[in-house]
C-alpha cells in the first residue's frame, strides 16, 4: 500500500469519499483538542498556577508533542483502534460507514461540548465505528471482540486507577509534606503543578491522536482496496498532520469545561492539583504502553475524585459526577445509534 504524502493528496482530489473522511477525521481531531483540553490544564488553571491563556498554549504544544512522540514509540492505540471492528471486503461501502461514524462523533461531541460537560471523544469513536460495523456487516460480526474487550478494559481501568493513582500520589505528598513551611511548598506546588498539567497534555496527545490516527489510517486502507492496515506502518506526515490539528484545537480552550472539571467537581489546592495531574498521567502512559484506549476524560476525573477523597468524600461534588457519568453512559447507545443510522443512510444515498 503506497502511503506517501502526494500518492494520499491525489487519492483525496479523485475520491469524495476519502475527501469526507479526511475532512470529518480532521474535524473529530480538532473537536477533540477544543473540548478535551481543559481536562489536561483545569486543575493548573483553577489553583492559578497558570493563566487560561498561557496554560492553552503549552497544552497544545505538548499535545502535538505527544501525538507525535508516542506514535513513533509505540502506536498500540492506533492498531487497537484500527483493527477493533470490521467492515467487510467492499472496501467503497466501508469507506462510506466510515464517513457516517465519523459524522455521527462530530454531532454527539459538539453537542455535549456546547453544554459545558466534558465529551469522551474516545468512546464517541468506539461507538461511532462499532454502529457503522453492525450496520455494514447487518450484525455483531462486525466487531472484533479480541480488540473490542480492550475498550471494556479501558473503561474500568480508567476509572479505578485514575482514582487509586489520584488518592496514592496525593496521600504520599500529603505525608512527605506534612512538616514543611507552608509558604515554601505552595511555591514549589506552583512550578510541579505546571510540569503535571505539561505530562498530563502530552499524554492526552498521546492517547487520543493515536486514536484518531487509526482512525483515518483505516481510510486510507480503504481507498488503497484493502479491509485492514495490518502490518503496514503509520506515515510520519499522518503523525505531523493530526499532531497539528489537534495542537490547533487545543488552542481553541474551553473555559466553561476548565470551570466545570477544576472547580465545581472539587475543590482543589496546588499539591492536590499536582496530585491530580501527575497521577492521571501515568495512567495514561500505562495504559497507551498496553495499547488499551481510555477516555482521557475519564481518567482526569477519576483522578481528582480520588485526590479530593484524600481529605474527606464530602469534598467531591457528586452532583457534578452524576451529570458527567450520565453523558458517558448515553455516549455508547446515543453515538452508536447515531452513527448505524448514518451509515445505513449514506450506503442509500451514495
């Protein structure tokens, strides 16, 4: 399969199916980096260790970083992603349920985005292709369970260690810190706080530009008549390209999902706000080491439940949990459906 940059520019000005996919691809990416990058910066935001403005900014740079960086080293996520469901042997029909899962993701997530409520982009993904698969294949043959029982994976995982690394790392500090002037910590909190937001931006890269990289990868595969991308190696224009798009999305902020994640969910100071970051940071790197997609979304939270946990439960505000948890558990019935009635639509129409 011929992968190169102009080969793939040439695909794009003779098929208008790959033109939709790559335009919607890029579209989810850029969703993506706007609604999610707050999860990485609320906490550095919220105790002002940064400025909204300047947090942003180095978010999107260790966002590009990170989806740059870690594709090269391990692209576990994107193969996970990319192989997860099956969209049969004619690879123009796959094409076009691409396009409908992908659509399917853009109107679940701004929709959510513009309540305030941070979207799960990446389980708007995994229900996007997993509706389009049923619709193409007519039935649950279209997921590959051996990949899809990762996201199942992910999904406990990402609440229970984001939530055990969160109360650990926040107790340990707490304990390590418990002697010392007050004054002194709090300014050393300052400048961690800012490396943890940094770590947490770039994993988030890492993590969700993988996905998406599987993403339109796939759609390449499908121009080129190939079902799958197996053994076939991700492009470093592809790596550049969505690592660029996303670091532009991210630019973008979201001040009412900073407020919602770093303030109203708990209250946070700065070695609680460090906690949380470095926390679900490794998480996340363990998890994209093991190729197990997660909700970097669901990670974050979890992590900043758990740190608040370190001083009492009272301290959460489980109101704002409930609404969080009711979005992700429609995420999969609402985007799937969603996602097999467009591809069902588009295989008529096109």
């Amino acid at each position: 399969m011929d992968v190169s940059l102009a080969h793939f520019l040439q695909q794009v000005l003779s098929n208008p199916a790959l033109t939709v996919t790559t335009l919607l691809t890029l579209g989810v990416i850029f969703v993506n980096g706007w609604t999610d990058a707050p999860n990485a910066i609320a906490t550095c935001v919220t105790t002002r260790c940064m400025r909204v403005r300047s947090a942003v900014i180095m978010a999107a740079i260790f966002n590009f970083l990170g989806v740059f960086i870690m594709t090269q080293l391990n692209a576990s996520v994107a193969s996970t992603i990319s192989n997860m469901v099956d969209f049969g042997g004619d690879t123009n029909a796959a094409l076009i349920a691409l396009c409908a899962a992908l659509f399917s993701i853009v109107v679940y997530s701004v929709g959510a985005s513009l309540l305030g409520i941070p979207t799960s982009e990446s389980h708007s993904l995994i229900a996007g292709l997993s509706g389009a698969a049923i619709a193409i294949q007519g039935g649950i043959g279209g997921i590959n369970m051996g990949e899809w029982v990762k996201v199942l994976y992910g999904l406990v995982a990402s609440l229970l260690f984001g939530f055990a690394f969160g109360w650990l790392v926040c107790k340990a500090v707490t304990l390590i810190c418990a002697g010392m002037d007050r004054r002194r910590t709090n300014g050393f909190f300052t400048y961690a706080q800012i490396v943890g937001a940094a770590a947490m931006s770039f994993m988030h890269g890492a993590q969700d530009g993988q996905k998406f990289i599987g993403v339109l990868f796939l759609g390449m595969a499908f121009c080129n008549g190939q079902p799958s991308v197996t053994g076939v190696m991700i492009p470093i224009w592809l790596m550049i390209l969505c690592s660029t798009i996303m670091g532009v999305g991210t630019s973008v902020g979201g001040e009412r999902i900073i407020k919602s994640v770093g303030q109203d969910m708990v209250k946070l100071e700065k070695y609680q706000g460090f906690s949380a970051d470095l926390s679900s940071a490794l998480c996340l790197l363990v998890m994209t080491v093991l190729g197990i997609p997660v909700s970097t979304t669901h990670t974050k939270t979890s992590a900043i439940m758990g740190v608040g946990a370190v001083r009492r439960l009272s301290a959460i505000n489980f109101g704002v949990v409930r609404d969080m948890m009711l979005t992700w558990v429609f995420t999969f019935p609402g985007c799937g459906l969603i996602s097999f009635v467009m591809a069902k639509l588009f295989m008529v129409v096109f």
